[in-house]
C-alpha cells in the first residue's frame, strides 16, 4: 500500500465514522440551542437505539438475517432502513419522554441543576443498557455476562466497491452509511427553513418569550426538537453498530463525547456546524489512529475540545456571543 | 383628540394580581380597552407595567383576578388560554426592548408575525402595508435583525406585530432608547394604525407623547393603578404634571 | 457554630463532631459483627469522604461544576506511588508521599483551572469531564513511568515511630485515616469562615458583584480548583496505600468523579457535615450494601448468576443515577442543607 492510499483508506474510515458523528452531534446542538442544555444522556439513548436495533435483528432470526439466501439481496437494505426507521422512532420517544419526566420540571432552575440531572438520567439509562444486554437471548450470546461486549451481526456484506485490486477498500457499510446519513441532513435543513414547526424551532431557539408572543407553541417546538435530536441519535447508532459490528453498554459515553465535541467544534447551536464538526472530528480520528497512536486518539479528541472550548468557544461557524435582550 | 371611536369593551383587566417567585408585583390592578381607542399605561421604572402585559399576553402567571379579550375569559388563577393560542385571537403584543429574532433576516423576522396564518393573500397584502408604513423594513428585508439599529429594530417589531392581524396591540415603550425625530415617525405610524380601526395599548415612560396620542390613559404606581381619565385631562391633572411630565 | 460566635474556640461544629465520633466507633462494630468486615469499606468512606470534601470546596462553596475530580485522586494516587515505591530512587516514605501528593495535586488543579475557569459553567464542567479522561488515558499509555494497567506497587502503608501498620492491624490504620479526615475537615470549617471562603460565596452567587466589593473572581475560583484537587489528591494517596497499589487508571474513572459529586449531592451541598454523612450513605450503599445482598442472594440462590437483575451490584449506576435526578428535582440544596434552610 503507497502512502497515498493509506491516506485515502483513513479518509474514507474518516468521512463514514464522522458522518454518524455528525448524526449524534445534531442531536446535542438541536436541544443546546433551544433549551441551553448540554443533554448528557443523549450518548446513552444512542446506545439504547443500538441494543433495540440488535434485538430485532435476533427477534428476526439472527440466523435468517445472515444468510443472504433467505432474505434476498434487496431485503438487506430493507431491513436497514427498518432498523434505522424503528431505533429513530424509539429513541426519538425516549428523549422525549426524559425532556418531559425530568428536564421540563427543571426549565427554570439553574442551568448546572439541569446538567447533573442530565447526567444522573445519562447514568440511569447506562444501567437499563446493562440490564438489556443481559436479557436472556439468542442474539445477545445466551449466557455472556450482561456487561460484555455483543456481536452485531454484518447486515451489508460485499466485496470492495472499489474493484478486487485496489488496496484502497470502501466497503458496502461505508456506502450505506452516505445513503442513510445525506437524505437525513438535507431533509433536516429543509425541514428547519422550509416548515412552520422548523421556523418555530430556530424563532424558539433565538428569543422564546418573543417566539411565544408569536403564537408559537414552544412547549411542542421543544417536544419536537428532543424527537428529531433522538430520532438522528437512533438512526447513527444502527449505522454505527452495523458499520462496527459490535455494540456495549457503555458505548454512549465516547461515542456522545465525540459528538459533543463536535458539536462545540462546530459552534453548539449550528446545525451545519454539528455536521461540519463531525466530520472533522471523525477525520482527526482517523488520522490520529494511522498516524499518532490508536491508543492516544480519545486524549487527541479531548485535547480538541479543550483547546476549542478554551480559544474558541464559539467553535468555527458559532456565533459570537448568543445575543439576550 | 377626538373620542372617536369608543365600542364594547375589548379587553378587561379586573383586579389583576401578579408577581415572580415571593415578589408580588401587581396588587389588583383594572382597566380597560374599547374597541377602537388608543389607550396608555404610564408609570415609572419597575411600576409593573411591562408586567401587566405579560400577564395579558399569558407568559407571567396571574395569581389573582382575570383578563377577558372580546367578551371571554382568557386569564386567571386557575390557567387560561395558553400564550400562543391568544395571538390567533388578534392579542398582539410588541414587547419591551423589541424581542427580534437576530439571526433571522428582516423578512424573515416579519413572517415569524404571521406563524400561525394560512391567509397567503393577507399575509402579502398586511406585508405591503407594512413596508408602506416603514419603507425602511422593504430595503433591509435581507438584513439579518441583528445588525439592525436599535430604531429599525422597533419598526421592525411593530412591523412584525402588525403581521401577526392584531385586534388589539399592545405596545411596550416603543420610543425607548430612540432618537426623538424617530419616535415622532414611530408615534405617528400609530396614529395610522389606529385610524384604521387598530386598537392599541401603548406604554410608555414618555408621558407626554403618549397622552397626547391617546385616548385614555392609567397611571400605575407601584403596581397599583393610581389615576385612570381621559387623556386630554391626564396632561393637564397636577399629579401627573410632577410626576410624569417634570413640571413643578 | 462557627469559630467567630466567640462562644469559644471548638475544633468541630456539633454536626461534625457526631459523624466524626460515629465513625470512630466503627471498628466497635466490627467487634460485634466481625462477618460484616467493615474495615475495609470504612477507610473507603474516609478516603472517598476527603475528596468529596475537596470536590464540594469546587461545587458547593464556589458553583463550579468539576467532572474530573477522579483525575486529580489519579493524579495523587500515582505521585504517591512514583515517591514512595521501591522500584523507583525517590521513596520518600507515607508522610511526605502524602503531603507531597497534595502539592502535586494542587499544580495539577492550577494547571487545569488557569485557563479554563473563565468558561460558562456547563462548558468547564465538559472541560474537566474531558481532563478526567485525558489523565486517564495517559496514565494508561506513558507505561514506562506508570506501569500501565498493572499499577504502581507496593506501595507503604502508613508507619509512626517505628510501629507499622498493615493488613493485620486494620484498626490502627482505620484510626490514621480517620485522623486525617478530622484534621481536614477541620480545616474546611475554617476554610468555610475565612476571607477567602467569602470570596468564594461571593463569587458562586455572583460573579458580578463579587468582582465589585474588590475581589478578583478568576483567583478566587482558581485557589479553590487547587485547593479541592490537592483534597482530592489526598484521598487517592491514601487510597492508593490502602491498596498499596495504585491500581489501574481506570480505576480512576469518570464513574469515581460521579461518586464523589453524589456524596457532595446527596449529603448536601456546601455543608461539611452532610458530606460526611453523604460519604457513609453512598459509599455504604455502594460497598457495603451492595455486595452484600449480592452474597446474600447467591447464598439464599435467589436467580441465577446469569440473571442480571438478580445482582443488586447491576444496580449501581441506576442508584447514582436516581440520586442525582431526584435530589435535583426536589432538594437540589441536598438533605442537610436544605433542612437548614426550612428552619431558618
Ligand atoms: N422576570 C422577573 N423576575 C423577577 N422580578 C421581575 C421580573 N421582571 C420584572 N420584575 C420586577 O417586577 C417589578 C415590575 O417590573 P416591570 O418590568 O413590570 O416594570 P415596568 O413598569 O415595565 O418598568 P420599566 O418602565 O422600567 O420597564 C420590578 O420591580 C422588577 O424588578
Ligand atoms: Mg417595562
């Protein structure tokens, strides 16, 4: 392999890990913005998605799922898309139903009671993935220690799309990777441009008291955002499982602080921003695992965010300061 | 100033209580707005009158009394009309320090008044009319609202509320921090308004300008209502001459 | 209550004094229930109560919230090992491996806080949660200095004059630590009542008005960060003794910062008394309680071991979790602070 290609191999682990990063990221930046809450459970409701993605997988069958005979070639990426659809709605509805039992209550109180409530329902739900990780089925691994590790079986095999003969690999899970992903960003800009409910959300987001006095409903407006911001998060963490083909019950905590880094790396707040910074956050990765040292890439990442909080907190396409009347 | 046009009743405040955490702010506070007047609630700093119309506009809770709007109960203790549900109902409030969405362009900021409408036709023509009353709006109308000046920002709130198809519009100190030539410009717009059939409750610290315009007007005192006349008689009441309008 | 009522000079509040006292009867009941084995948990209160106690100098006294408490026990934990240890030249021996763990954790807290403390608090809470990590994983990777996941060891246990102290005197080492424990919080208290205890509550209630009556908030609060962190590095010294290993980094990890901010919670924020109290709840819920109604269900055979339910240990991070949702939502001054508020 020539030094290019290994380059570009790391360009493309890159851009496929940074794209679910992003995914996570938007779920960070959409509720920071219209509720100035760092929503530490979010990493947590990912990895929940990711254990609802695994159980219907086995509830499916886990032996029909992998053999491509059963299924058919089409049915693969059906069953994605189910997957992606299903763990979307799932932990769209679960960050809903957090926002109401405990971040709403708490709206008022000082912005810290909201963080270490944050991470007390962040530890709550750890303890639920632990839980189902342990529940006696096939695809779980039977009797395996609910704290281990699970398989997450190859949805997408195939050869190299890049032809037998090149060193350079992009495998069929990077590709679904950018059909799942692009559709999801571009319908959410428009989604926040175009509809009245994504014009509520940015009028929310800026001034609430004004966005009230313009007849918008912003408990609802606020609802929405925890759906969508969940529904991004469940969609990533299939990708995510099938991209790593495992998936564990604490996998939400560095998987929720790279995205959140890359949500401040981008301007927390920014929906480009988040996508921007995912990106680049799974870039840095991947080039601090090829070039520095796998085992320093979590101390380069936080070492991102610290220098990003500490210089530049406003991250690259943040605003300066959000501007209070 | 002509008594006009004086209906029914628009909106009734009667003994309104309210106040934030241990704090009580208003202490039975009443009056009232008919349809078609220009009426003013002046007071000084931390009187409650910008309270008063959070109250109205459902975002301050109200502990004691009740508000109607057009003949029906819209707040009291026990809850009301949710805040965004009122605005429908033509209860439109351009708020103290102006509440502009900044990363939102001028059009953008002027749509926002018309979120809960589906009237295209309406929406285009209240649209016109008010690039008509502040030509100003039509040429900035891809200026993000935060870089606006502190002036444009007020037209373009008043611009946004008008949007919103008021019946009644309440506005919080709309010539604060403005220079006098453009608070002239801003009154003015007003009077237009009014003469339309708007019907308006301004608040103002510039009790001169603001009883000169208007129809009736309430002196609030520490969240009480000191003084309710008609305004031609407000200007000239002694108490109102210390108090407001700094002569001895 | 305090040393300034002139009703006399006291070493302890009354509140502190009882908890203090309780602890010290504690090997009584070990004598009576040896099957409990308390010895061992209860110098873990007391260590995990001194950080909790440099944690809430951070959280409580100055409204900063710290994620990465852990790091500077790591920190402390790992300087203690490399000064005392016989595989390295220094071995300076427990006390000044002690005292000199506290100075290294201060500069760590110094290092951290210079420049940071000027973020909005939900971002320095992220920066230190990230520091947590950072100290973690290198002290993980720099194996040549820190052995890696192997740990630094043996390490000394504490000694006085010639007598020494180890796993077959419990009591004695129990009653070292507990010492340390009072002469801490003996100076918390005055630490509480002093200028710069004011400073500190002036500026967690308002940085503004604080830098008005002529404070300087950015100091103030960076005193604090090294004070709480050389507490901190205190606590995981003498963990480490105990152990007479450093163990692995990450037993240093973000769960141990979670702990310390439950104690500082659930005990009561701000109040010297309620951590102590907060260090007994958790620490005993999470050591004691635990593990023993895991031993009790397997002995009774309650569930399989392949259940998780079964395990009341599974529970841990449901129990953490619990406690800070619930007393944010209805007693976020903690039990004892708050009682004290009802009365006033
Ligand atoms: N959000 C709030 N929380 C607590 N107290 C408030 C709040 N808003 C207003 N107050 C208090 O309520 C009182 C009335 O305030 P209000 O804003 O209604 O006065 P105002 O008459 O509009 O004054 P101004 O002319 O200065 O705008 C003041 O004492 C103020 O400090
Ligand atoms: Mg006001």
């Amino acid at each position: 392999m020539t030094e290019t290609e290994v380059f570009m191999q790391q360009v493309i682990y890159g851009l496929s890990n940074g794209m679910i990063i992003a995914m996570v990221a938007l779920g960070y930046t959409m509720v920071y913005g219209i509720v100035e809450l760092i929503n530490f459970a979010h990493g947590d409701v990912f990895t929940l998605g990711g254990f609802l993605a695994l159980t219907i997988v086995g509830a499916l069958g886990a032996a029909a799922v992998l053999d491509p005979g059963t299924l058919g070639e089409g049915s693969h990426w059906l069953l994605l898309f189910g997957l992606v659809i299903g763990a979307g709605l799932f932990c769209g509805g679960l960050n809903v139903a957090i926002d109401r039992i405990v971040y709403k209550p708490l709206r008022r109180a000082p912005k810290l009671t909201q963080l270490v409530a944050a991470i007390g329902v962040s530890f709550i739900l750890v303890n639920l993935a632990l839980f189902w990780g342990g529940a006696p089925m096939e695809v779980f691994g039977g009797g395996n220690a609910a704290a281990a590790s699970k398989d997450f079986p190859e949805l997408l095999e195939g050869s190299n799309l890049l032809g037998e003969e090149s060193n350079v690999v992009l495998r069929l899970e990077d590709l679904a990777i950018f059909i799942v992903t692009i559709p999801l960003m571009v319908g959410l800009t428009l989604f926040v441009k175009k509809t009245r409910l994504g014009r509520g959300m940015r009028a929310t987001a800026q001034n609430p008291i004004a966005a009230k006095l313009m007849g918008i409903d912003t408990d609802r407006v606020i609802a929405a955002t925890f759906m969508i911001g969940g529904f991004l998060g469940g969609a990533a963490s299939v990708m995510w499982s099938v991209y790593n083909n495992t998936i564990s019950f604490q996998m939400g905590f560095r998987a929720g602080m790279d995205a959140f880094t890359a949500a401040v790396l981008g301007g927390i707040g920014s929906l480009p921003g988040a996508m921007i910074g995912g990106v680049l956050i799974g870039l840095i990765r991947a080039m601090s695992d090829q070039y520095i040292e796998t085992r320093w890439t979590n101390v380069v990442v936080f070492g991102v965010l610290i220098l990003i909080l500490v210089f530049r907190p406003s991250g690259l396409l943040g605003l300066k300061q959000r501007e209070k009347v | 100033m002509t008594h006009s046009a004086q209906g029914a009743p628009l909106l009734s405040v009667e003994g309104l209580v309210a106040g934030y955490g241990s704090v009580e702010v208003l202490h039975e506070v009443s009056l009232e707005v008919r349809e078609g007047e220009i009426v003013t609630l002046i007071g000084g700093n931390g009187a409650g009158k910008s309270t008063t119309l959070m109250c109205i506009s459902g975002i301050v809770p109200v502990r004691g009394g009740e508000i109607r709007f057009a003949g029906e109960r819209i707040c009291s203790a026990e809850g009301g009309v949710r805040a965004d549900r009122l605005v429908g109902r033509g209860l439109v409030q351009v708020p103290e320090g102006r509440r502009i969405f900044p990363r939102m362009t001028v059009l953008e900021n002027l749509m926002m008044g018309a979120y809960g409408r589906d009237d295209r036709d309406g929406i285009a023509r209240d649209l016109e009319q008010v690039y008509t009353l502040f030509d100003i709006l039509r040429t900035r109308s891809g200026q993000l609202g935060g870089t606006l000046s502190g002036g444009e920002q007020q037209m373009l709130a008043i611009g946004r509320a008008i949007l919103s198809k008021p019946r009644l519009l309440m506005m919080d100190e709309p010539s604060m921090g403005i220079a006098p030539l453009l608070v002239a410009r801003i009154f003015e717009a007003v009077r237009e308004l009014n003469r339309t059939g708007l019907t308006i409750l301004l608040v103002e610290q510039n009790a001169r300008a603001a009883l000169k315009l208007a129809h009736r007007g309430y002196v609030l005192e520490t969240g009480r209502v000191i003084l309710a006349d008609d305004a031609s008689r407000l200007l000239v009441d002694p108490r109102v001459r210390e108090a407001y309008l700094g002569e001895a | 209550m305090s040393i300034a009522t002139g009703r006399g000079f006291s070493l302890f509040s009354r509140g502190q004094l009882a908890v203090l006292a309780l602890l010290a009867a504690t090997p009584l009941i070990d004598l009576a229930f040896p099957s409990l084995q308390l010895s061992a948990p209860m110098r873990t209160v007391v260590t995990s109560a001194i950080m909790a106690l440099g944690l809430n100098i951070v959280v409580g006294w100055t409204g900063l919230l710290n994620l990465g408490i852990a790091a500077f026990a790591a920190i402390g934990a790992y300087a203690f090992g490399i000064l005392t240890c016989e595989i390295y030249p220094f071995q300076v021996g427990f006390w000044w491996g002690v005292v000199l763990a506290g100075a290294f954790g201060a500069f760590g807290g110094w290092l951290l806080g210079a420049p940071t403390l000027r973020l909005r608090g939900d971002y320095l809470a992220i920066v230190t949660l990230g520091f947590g990590e950072i100290v973690q994983d290198g002290l993980k990777n720099l194996e040549a200095i820190t052995k890696g996941t192997q740990g630094i060891n043996p390490l000394p246990a504490p000694s006085l004059g010639g007598m020494p102290f180890s796993g077959e005197t419990p009591v004695r080492w129990f009653y070292v630590y507990l010492a340390f424990l009072a002469v801490i919080v003996f100076l918390c208290r005055n630490l509480e009542f002093s200028r710069l205890g004011r400073q500190w509550f002036a500026v967690r209630e308002d940085e503004l008005a604080a830098r008005c009556m002529a404070i300087e908030p950015d100091k103030a609060k960076l005193k604090a960060f090294a004070i709480g962190a050389a507490l901190a590095a205190i606590a995981g010294a003498l963990g480490a003794s105990l152990l007479s290993s450093t163990g692995e980094p990450a037993n240093y990890d973000f769960q141990v910062s979670i702990l310390a901010l439950c104690i500082v919670i659930v005990g009561g924020i701000g109040s010297i008394t309620g951590i102590l109290v907060g260090a007994i709840v958790m620490v005993g819920l999470n050591n004691v309680v635990l593990p023993i109604a895991t031993q009790a269900m397997q002995r009774a055979g309650i569930g399989s071991t392949g259940n998780v339910l079964s395990s009341p240990d599974n529970y841990k991070y449901l129990i953490f979790g619990l406690a800070l949702v619930l007393m944010m939502r209805y007693r976020p001054d903690g039990i004892v602070h708050s009682r004290k508020a009802v009365r006033k």
